[in-house]
C-alpha cells in the first residue's frame, strides 16, 4: 500500500511524507490512506480519452435545396463517466468552428468568415459543459451549457455509451434552433432547427 504514494503529485507526496510518516498519530494515516483510496478511486473511473481522429460531429439543416449535411472536427474533450456513479461523471467538449465542412467550398467559405454564420476568427470553439448527467430509459442525458458565438444556451444531450473492456463509445443526437445562437438571419430558406449527431470513441 505505502508504494501507492510514490505515484502521487509531488505536492501531495511532500505533505504525506512530512506529515504522515513521521507522525504518531494513528488517526492521521487512516485518513491519509483514505484520502488516497478516495483519489485511486477517483482517477480510475475519470478517464476515457477520445479518440479524435475517429469521432464523428455531424450535423443536418434543411436548406433551399433539401438537407445540407455537415461535419466538424478538431475534438477535444475531457469525460468523467462510470455508469454507476453518474453523480461524479461529466463532460467538457469543444470543437473548432473553422473546420466546418459541408462538401461545397463556397459554402464552407461563407460559413467560417461570414458574421451572420460562424464568423469562426471572431468565434474559434463551440463549446459543451455539462451540470449533470441522468439515466434515461433509453441511456442517458447530459444536461449542460451548450456555448456558440458567446451565447450560453441550456441544453440537453441523449446518449448513449457501450463499454467493450477499456475501450468504449459515446453516441449522442439532439436539436438546436440555430437563432438562439445568431446563426443566419430569421426566417429565410434556411430552417430553424439544426440536428447534430456524436459518435466519440474513446479509450482509458
């Protein structure tokens, strides 16, 4: 148990080695020791790193001519999930704006520099933090903050995730109305409602 503190910050390892192992207080080597069962145990539920250069940020929007399907990329995240402590699971993700793609050059050109769209210089992220995550029938939700051109929107993400060993994967689907973040003008051609779709492999 003892080399378990060689694995600690050095920070923490000064204040156990000053504090504990030259101590005579019984008291105080129960609670270091549970201090780093709590901190073991903690850090073996909170990482799942995403594999960025698989995962998939799609997203559909009806346009003049039909559905135009989109994609992002430049992923990062940082996700705290165990299925059975959902109370300290979250998820942060950002995604890069300016690697938008819709297929058509022109239009991936006015969606990155336009100021009525993305305006991705002035706005690099779109941003994902979330409060809480719930079980659902279905799987789960992660209910946060969702952040685009500034503008901080309460949303909600169903998800769900499929463990396989140390590896696993994030699928999640839901809608945004586009004005609520001023992207594109009222009305128009363009519909109101956009559809994103997550699918995050990821690995501890």
């Amino acid at each position: 148990m003892l080399s378990a503190i060689y694995f600690l910050p050095l920070e923490m390892y000064d204040w156990f080695k000053n504090t504990v192992l030259v101590g005579k207080n019984a008291v105080k080597i129960i609670i270091a020791f549970t201090a780093i069962a709590a901190i073991a145990g903690f850090i073996s539920i909170s990482n799942w790193n995403a594999d960025t250069a698989k995962a998939k940020i799609r997203f559909d929007i009806g346009g003049p001519f039909g559905i135009v399907h989109g994609s992002f990329s430049g992923l990062s995240t940082t996700i705290v999930f165990n299925e059975n402590d959902l109370g300290s699971s979250s998820i942060l993700a950002n995604i890069q704006t300016g690697t938008v793609s819709t297929g058509i050059g022109m239009r991936n050109k006015d969606l990155r520099e336009k100021e009525e769209w993305l305006d991705t210089r002035k706005y690099p992220m779109i941003s994902f933090h979330s409060m809480k995550i719930v079980k659902t029938s279905t799987g789960y939700k992660a209910i946060g903050n969702l952040t685009m051109k500034s503008i901080t929107k309460p949303v909600e993400i169903p998800f769900t995730f499929t463990a396989r060993g140390n590896e696993g994967i994030f699928n999640g689907k839901f809608d945004i109305t586009r004005r609520d973040f001023n992207v594109g003008k009222e009305g128009g051609s363009v519909a109101g409602i956009m559809t994103i779709m997550l699918e995050v492999p990821v690995k501890k």
